[in-house]
C-alpha cells in the first residue's frame, strides 16, 4: 500500500464525495467475516470515514464509483478498481447523544444516521 501525501487525501476525499463509494463487497465482507446476518448488512450504510491525517469523509453509495471499502484481517481499507489498497480508514462512532429518546420516546439511534460497530 502506497503511502499518500495530505494532497493525494484530500483529492481521494473529493473523488469519494463527487463519485462515492461501492459498498457492495464490506456488505458482503460483513457476511462472511464478521458474522453479520444479510439483512443486517444490506441496510448497513455508513455515515462518514476518516481516513489518514484525519480527514473525513461524508459516505455516498454508488456502484459505479472509483473507490469502494473493504475488510481485510479486520481492518477497514479504501481500494481502487483494480484491488489495489489505496489506504486505511475507520469509521466515525456513533455520538453519545444517540442514547437519548425524543419525548414521543423514539430513540435518536433509528432517525439519524450513524456508523454501528463494525470490527
């Protein structure tokens, strides 16, 4: 994995914003290695990621796009189209405000998106 300079992050997080990320093979990492059940991680859509130099990263799912988001020996990396890994990255935790309830009693945690524990 080749080592990028602040520059080279910051044009990653702009092609992520303008041209997403392909979600498809973590949903399907999140099934065979981490146990997840299917329908759990078809629903899974990550909110944010920090990558290296801590800069984040607002998550758009697109299957057309240049990069997409892998599990490798329990680690989250970003890939290019030709598997190539491109760098680490993690995802944002959910906010300790998400324990809290509205006063209808809803849960902050099933009307905002948030990241779940992962790895």
């Amino acid at each position: 994995m080749d080592s990028l300079n602040r520059k080279e992050f910051i044009r990653l997080k702009c092609d992520l914003l303008v041209n997403g990320l392909r979600l498809k093979e973590l949903r399907n990492d999140l099934i065979n290695h981490q146990g997840w059940e299917e329908q759990r991680a078809a629903k899974f859509l990550p909110a944010e990621l920090k990558l290296p130099g801590e800069i984040l990263v607002q998550i758009r799912e697109n299957d057309e796009a240049n990069f997409r988001l892998r599990i490798i020996e329990n680690k989250l990396y970003v890939q290019d189209r030709s598997n190539q890994l491109i760098c680490n990255a993690d995802f944002i935790p959910f906010p300790a405000f998400g324990l809290f309830k509205t006063s209808d009693g809803t849960g902050f945690k099933d009307m905002v998106v948030y990241n779940d524990t992962v790895i």
